[in-house]
C-alpha cells in the first residue's frame, strides 16, 4: 500500500492493540485532495452507528482545482468504511470496553482504490511517552558511538 498521508501522533499517543484496513467511501473531489495531501487526521475516531462503520471528524481539504462550490462543514463529514460483518462487530466490541478506541492510522493507495488503516488503541500515560522518547534517544546514542568507534 502506497501511503498518502499519516496521521504521526497516533502511535505517539495511543499504544496499538489490533489493526484493519478498510474501503472509504468518499466523493471524486475528495479523492484528489487525498492525493494532494490536504488531509488532517485531528480529532479523527472510528464510531459503528446503527451497525455500519464510519470515519468521524475527519478533515479533507479543498482540491486545488476544484470549482467554489465547497462547504468547510462538508470537508469534516461522516464517511462510511467499507468492512466486512465479522470486522465490524470485532470492531464494535473493542471500541464498546472502557479506555480503548479506534482511531485512524493512515490513509494509502491500494490498486487504485483509497484505504484506510485504522487500529483499536489504548491510550497511553504521560511517563509510558517519556519512557518511549529516553529509549530512542539511547538507541541514537548507542548507533552514534559505534559509527565513531567504527571510524577510528
């Protein structure tokens, strides 16, 4: 899958417990601003309603040749995901327990068609996120020192 845009603070924020990837029904336009990358994954949640699963509060932009005719409350619409029956009561369950949701991880090109990888997280603590970063940071650390050594 090709990734057209990535929504960078989800694995940041939440810990991952369990991906999918799902069809997106969107409008021609949107499509193309997709591919121009004028999307915005803030406040962006996956919610099942009246049983069928939807991208809530997700932002896509006006396509730079598009006509005047767009609406700002249009570009934060309800779409619906196309998955199937089991996924979306695997989905409906996770989403249903306390402390989990669902949140969009990145949208991407598959066959020509626009997809969206989603996951059922758990969000993190405050000291779980320092405790990622000072690792990090010490892997850096680690692979600087061996590339000096390696110099000498």
């Amino acid at each position: 899958m090709y990734i057209l845009a990535k929504n960078r603070k989800a694995l940041h924020n939440f810990t991952v417990l369990e991906t999918f990837v799902a069809g997106v029904v969107l409008r021609g336009y949107e499509v193309k601003a997709i591919r121009e990358g004028k999307v915005s994954f803030e406040g962006a949640y996956i919610d099942v309603i009246d049983g069928r699963p939807y991208l809530v509060n997700l932002y896509i932009g006006r396509y730079s040749k598009q006509s005047r005719s767009f609406s700002e409350e249009d570009s934060k619409r309800n779409r619906m995901l196309l998955l199937n029956q089991g996924e979306v009561s695997k989905v409906a369950r996770a989403i249903s327990e306390k402390g989990k949701a669902a949140v969009p991880l990145s949208l991407g090109l598959k066959n020509g068609m626009i997809k969206l990888e989603f996951a059922v997280v758990r969000g993190k603590k405050e000291f779980e996120k320092k405790i990622v970063v000072k690792e990090r940071q010490i892997q850096r650390d680690l692979e600087r020192e061996s590339k000096e050594a390696g110099a000498r």
